[in-house]
C-alpha cells in the first residue's frame, strides 16, 4: 500500500511540477527534469527513506509496476524510433551530422578508455554514444517555440534525426553481436509487418498498435528492443506502409508526460543513492562529466554548421551549435537502458542526468528563448514533421 502511495505522490509532484512550470514557460520534459534531479532526490532521502523506511529496491519490486514501466519503455521509446526512423536525407544535415556525431563519441569513448574505470568495450561505446545525442522532440518543440524559420528547423531536426538514427542503431547492432543468436528473435520481429501485410491488414493504427506491443514483450523477456523497432520500422518503410501512433495524439502526449516520462526519470533516480554515488564519483569527475560532453558537443556542432551552407540569412552559427546541444528526453530513454543493463554506475547515471539538464537549459539560460525575429509572414508555418510536433 506505502509503495502504491509512493508512485501516486510521485506521479502528482510531476503534474504539479509540469503546470507550474509551463507558468515560467518551460517546455514539460525541462520541468520534469528539474523536478527528477533534484526534488526526488530529496523527497527519499529526507520522507520516504526515514519515514516510510522505504528503499529504492523496495520501490521498484511490485510486478504490477514492472508492467506499467514496460508499457512507459514501449511508448517512449517507440515514439523516438517513429521519428528516428522517418529521415529524410540532405547533403546540407548530413554535413552538419558528421561531425556533430563524431566529435563528441570519440571524445565519450576516449573518457571512457582513459579516464573513468568503465568495463568492457560495449560500456565504452555508449558513453560515447551519451555524449553525442540530441533530443529531437525537445529540439523542435524548442525551434517552433521560438519562432525558428521553418526551412532552418527542418534542417536542424533532420541533423538531429541522422544522430539519433546512429546513435540507437550502432548501440542496437554492438549489443546484437555480443549474442548473435540472440538477434534471431528481434529480427523475427521485425518482420511482423510483412505477416500483416499477407493477412491483407492495412490500417495504419494497427501497424502502431502492434509495433508499441511487440516493445513492449521486448523490454519485459530481455530482447533486443531497438533491433527490433528499427527493424520493424524499416520494414514498413520497405513496404511503404504509413506509420500511425495506436492512439489519438492528445491522448498519446497525455499518457507520455503524465505516466510514461515520470514513471521512467523516477525509476531510475529511485534506485540511486545520491549521496554514495557522489562519494563514489567526486565533485572533480562530477564536474568533468558535465563540462566534457557539452563542450565536446558545441565543438562538433559548430564545425558541423560551419562545413554547411547557413540555414538562411542572417543564421548565427554558434546559436544552431548550442541548440543543437540540446538533449532531454532521448538521453534520459538512453541512460535508463544503460542503467538497467548495467552498463554504466548509478553514479555515472547520476551525473549525465545532471549534464543533460544542463544542456537542455543551456539555450534558455544564454537568453535564446525569446521569439525569433521572423523575416517574412511564411516563416509562422510550421515544419511538415508532424511526428515530432506529436512529441
């Protein structure tokens, strides 16, 4: 019954935190983030711990819990693979993606080889991998926020895409090659659309439904979700089979920010002493972690940028790099998946949480949340991306 309590207080902080939050204009995932890094933290070291004499082992046993976290995993993630997947490719992003990709993952595993006492090649990859995503659902709804040229936006989304692409799809294959016989069933998976497709199914919905259930199985018996999604979405692309989410948008966005995103940010937080993992890293790693990925970032998005042709007149190149620093929800989907394989500390967990805060603010916090001054009536349209409007 305490641990029931728990999950209904928590979800309440997150509805609250996200209400207030859009008071201050923020977007919710910032508000959610805020609240993760630093309410929760709080709430079970000074209430739920001395209290209810509640761990986060405890909190996080309940089968019925289990279930809600795989039906959140499926949603989310399935949500950033729809959009990952739906890229669309240009010279001008793909110059602006290599070295925004490159720069920082090499900086990641170069951290991780020579610095940090990571284990294993596999872990080494994904902090590279940490450092180079961006987030493209907060990203965009940062762009259309400020009133970024729509031309400008879809390009910077597509960069962000071409990351991400790579990024899910290199963590996707190294984990597949540790087993290789562990792919069979993914990879069987992801052909369930060409069985629809026999049985004379079309209707996109069903596709959707399908696809965020098959997530859903993966992440509960321990398969290779992301070989899986990729590959089903690949395979309805092979088919040219249109993509739709299984539910209305309004009420997809509902379920993603008020059970989806806090249930997956708490989990992982609750399963962390903060204190202990402080211990563990040291203000100095600390302070490293969070300063190497942003700047590694910025550096690699403005060699990016720069390599390009501008977006439009009057583009400020140093202001695409650190929006396109941008990291949010795509990160934190990540590190769960790290943190729950065991392939980084809760300590390092910790600290990239606090890094991707910070960087997600970073534009805010360096005064670019004021409306862009448009050059023509054209530039109100929105993107035709309408996915990662949805997000």
């Amino acid at each position: 019954m305490m641990i029931a309590a728990f999950w209904i207080m928590v979800l309440a902080l997150f509805a609250l935190a996200t209400r207030m939050g859009r008071h201050l204009n923020l977007i919710p995932i910032v508000s959610q983030l805020l609240l993760a890094t630093f309410g929760l933290p709080l709430l079970m070291l000074f209430w739920v711990e001395p209290h209810w004499q509640l761990g986060g082992a405890q909190l996080v046993t309940p089968l019925w819990l289990k279930t809600l976290y795989g039906l959140s995993f499926a949603v989310v993630l399935g949500h950033i693979l729809s959009d990952v997947i739906d890229v669309r490719l240009d010279r001008q992003s793909l110059k602006v993606a290599l070295p925004s990709f490159c720069v920082p993952f090499l900086c990641g595993v170069a951290c991780a080889v020579w610095w940090l006492p990571i284990q294993g090649w596999l872990s080494s990859l994904a902090l590279g991998l940490v450092f180079a995503i961006t987030a493209i659902p907060v990203l965009y709804l940062y762009l259309h926020h400020i009133g970024y040229p729509p031309e400008a936006t879809r390009r910077m989304v597509q960069t962000a895409i071409l990351i991400d692409l790579a990024c899910w799809s290199l963590f996707g294959l190294a984990q597949g090659s540790l087993h290789l016989s562990s792919l069979a069933l993914p990879l069987l998976g992801a052909c369930t659309p060409l069985l629809l497709r026999l049985l004379n199914l079309r209707q996109a919905r069903l596709y959707g439904l399908v696809f965020f259930a098959l997530l859903m199985v993966a992440e509960h018996y321990k398969i290779n979700a992301l070989i899986l999604g990729i590959g089903y979405l690949l395979c309805m692309n092979a088919l040219k089979q249109p993509f739709a989410l299984p539910l209305k948008t309004s009420w997809f966005r509902a379920l993603q920010h008020t059970l989806a995103i806090p249930l997956i940010l708490t989990f992982g937080i609750v399963q962390i002493n903060v204190h202990s993992a402080m211990g563990d890293l040291g203000w100095l790693n600390l302070a490293m972690l969070i300063a190497l990925p942003i700047v590694s970032k910025l550096l690699g998005n403005w060699l990016g940028v720069r390599w390009a042709t501008p977006s439009f007149s009057g583009a400020v190149r140093w202001k695409e790099a650190v929006l396109l620093n941008i990291r949010g929800l795509s990160e934190i989907v990540f590190l769960n998946l790290l943190l729950q394989q065991g392939l980084i500390s809760p300590a390092l967990y910790f600290a990239l949480m606090f890094m991707s805060l910070i960087a997600t603010l970073l534009p805010a916090l360096l005064g670019m949340n004021r409306p862009f001054p448009l050059h023509d009536a054209q530039a109100v349209k929105q993107p035709r991306r309408k996915s990662c409007a949805n997000s």
